[in-house]
C-alpha cells in the first residue's frame, strides 16, 4: 500500500506527496481580487512540502461571495491576481489548485470575526439565492431568492467561465464545491431543496444541477488535468443528505469524468449535532472510495503524521487534506517526514536549509 510521502499521480499531474492544503476562507480580498496576503499564506504552504495547494472558495459571482471578503474569479482582472499565486507555488515544487464556489443562502455575511451574520443591504450585504425560498437560520436569517430554470443555468455559464479563467491563470487541479450548505450542497439536500420541478424532490432531480454543472465545467476543463468535487457526504441531521446517497451520487460522479471526491461533511443546518473529533470524516473517505471505486480525499481534524499516514496505509483515502493544522505549521509536511522517518527526507527550500 501508498505512504503519506509516495507521489500520487491523477491524468498528467503528480502531487510529490499525499498532503493537501484544504481550500480555507481568509475573507482577505477587494472586490474579489487575490493580494500579497494570498500569495505569502498559500505560497509559505507550498515551500513547507504539501503536494497539493488548492486556493480558498473562490466565488464564480459578486453575489456568490460568503462575505465581501472572499476571492472571486467572475471577471478577467482576476486572472493575473491568481496567476502570481500559481506560479510561485509552482515554483515551489507543488500542484496549484482551486475551488470554485457560490455560497447560495449563505451568502452576504460578515467576516467570521465581525460576528459572521448575514449583513444588512446598507451594511454592504444583498439578497442570497438558493433552490428554495428558505432561510439557513441562526444569523443567517435572509431568505434567499428561489432561482429560475433559467437563472440556474446562467449560475451554471459562470462556472464555466471561471474553470476557463482558472486555467488561464495556471490552475492545474480544480475542484468545484459541492459541500458546507452552499450553493451545490443546497441542491443537493432536501433541509434545503423544496422544489417540485425538474431541479427538487428525487434523488435524481435533487443532483441534476451538480451533474448539469459537472459536465459543463467537464468539457470546458482540459481532460488531462485532474477534476475534483467536494461533497458534504452526510447532513449529520434526519432527513437531510446521507452518506448512502453520497455514495451513489459519486458513482455517477465518477462516470462523468471526475477524479476525486473531496470528503467533508455538514453545513446545511443550524441545528445539525456533528461529533467532531480526530479524524471523525475519513470513515466516508473510505466508504466512497471502496464503494464507489473513486480515489477520495481525507479532511477535518487531521493533526498527526502517523494518524495521516495511516489513513493513506490503510485505504481509507488517497490523499489528505490539512486546515488548521497547516494555519498552525506551515511546515507540517517537513516535521510529519522526519517523524515518520522518511527515506530520503524532503528537501526543504534551501533558504531554510540551514534549519533542518
């Protein structure tokens, strides 16, 4: 079996290492445009060894934007902001990614250290959308506007026109957000998704605008580069979206040309009961992978190199995906190699060579 420290190779790219840098928010940018910010937190990732650097939620319009403060990637001017990104972690030796997203209800915040509640319009907020006309509830008390058939479609196009962008920008691992109660997830799940046309109600109906998205974004995205989809894989909640759906939705995902599901969980309620703890969603990693014969991805509460290493030992995952432990030690790639006593050891930047 693979080791944390094998490369992992997906169509023509090949991470060096089985560590990922999960796509995490820094609420950080102007009118969604990437900063030096951007560059210093995901390029320090990069030259401390992850294989995998994928870029924050990354909104495919104004109005799909989590908060004012999120990255965007809805107009050409983007494009060289992320570039400058792309190339330095390039230059470091790892894969740069991206995730495209739309935050759907939960979208026009504030900042999580502003409080994180939906704003007023006056405030610098505007009105969510959703498949349904129903709020997220908590502090996010807007009650999104229900989309058209046809307005569903132009959300679609702009994803498309964003998986363009990425590539122009140097993108080579893209992943669209299908998780965390935004805009795909919404579709996805019936706390919800009411609807009672094409888009609502079954199973089939229920994943027709992820796969709608999915293959357009498919055929504008160059085969040979990998394509992901995080999913929120259960709803923690009853009646919501479940483990066994996620299963089968990522065999559908699978025939549709993705390359690897992106394991997380929950979002879509305010009153959802999640046991959080060490490792708590590489069980649905697992799962998909082995029942639905697709690579996945491990993410939430990864901390430990042995505890990392042995959901790569022992199948549960193909790839690891670290948050807050990497916002903790930009380095953990480096420190994890020495624990587990890797031969030969990664070779640090040689800036820092001296340190090591």
């Amino acid at each position: 079996m693979p080791h944390l420290f094998d490369p992992l190779t997906i169509k023509s790219v090949t991470l060096r290492n089985r560590i990922g840098v999960s796509p995490m928010c820094m609420y950080s940018s102007d009118d969604g445009l990437m900063n030096d910010w951007h560059l210093v937190h995901l390029g320090a990732r990069a030259s401390g060894g992850a294989g995998l650097v994928i870029a924050e939620a990354t909104a495919v319009s104004p109005e799909g934007r989590i908060t004012p403060g999120d990255a965007g990637i809805w107009d050409d001017r983007h494009v060289e902001a992320i570039s400058r990104i792309t190339r330095f972690i390039k230059s470091q030796g790892a894969v740069p990614g991206i995730q495209l997203a739309h935050a759907g209800r939960k979208a026009g915040a504030a900042r999580p250290w502003e409080g994180g509640a939906h704003l007023s319009d006056a405030a610098g907020g505007w009105t969510p959308v959703g498949p349904s006309a129903i709020a997220f509830g908590g502090d996010l008390i807007k009650t999104p506007h229900e989309l058209s058939v046809d307005e569903i479609a132009a959300l679609q196009r702009k994803f498309v026109e964003a998986a363009k962008r990425a590539r122009a920008a140097g993108v080579e691992w893209l992943e669209l957000h299908g998780a965390h109660g935004y805009l795909g997830h919404e579709f996805l799940s019936p706390i919800s998704n009411q609807r009672t046309d094409r888009y609502g109600g079954s199973f089939e109906n229920r994943i027709r605008f992820l796969l709608e998205l999915l293959q357009a974004v498919r055929a504008a995205w160059p085969e040979n580069l990998p394509l992901a989809v995080r999913l929120s894989c259960t709803d923690w909640i009853e009646g919501g979206w479940t483990i066994e759906e996620s299963i089968e939705l990522a065999r559908r995902l699978k025939t549709e040309g993705v390359d690897l599901v992106d394991c997380s969980s929950g979002g879509t309620s305010a009153s959802a009961k999640v046991p959080v703890g060490a490792g708590y969603q590489a069980p649905f990693a697992e799962r998909i992978r082995r029942e639905a014969g697709i690579a996945t991805a491990a993410v939430g509460m990864i901390t430990d190199p042995m505890q990392a290493d042995q959901i790569i030992r022992n199948g549960q995952a193909d790839l690891v995906l670290l948050a807050r432990e990497l916002l903790r030690d930009p380095n953990w790639p480096l420190r994890a190699a020495r624990a587990l006593q890797v031969k030969p050891l990664p070779v640090p930047p040689v800036q820092y060579a001296r340190a090591w």
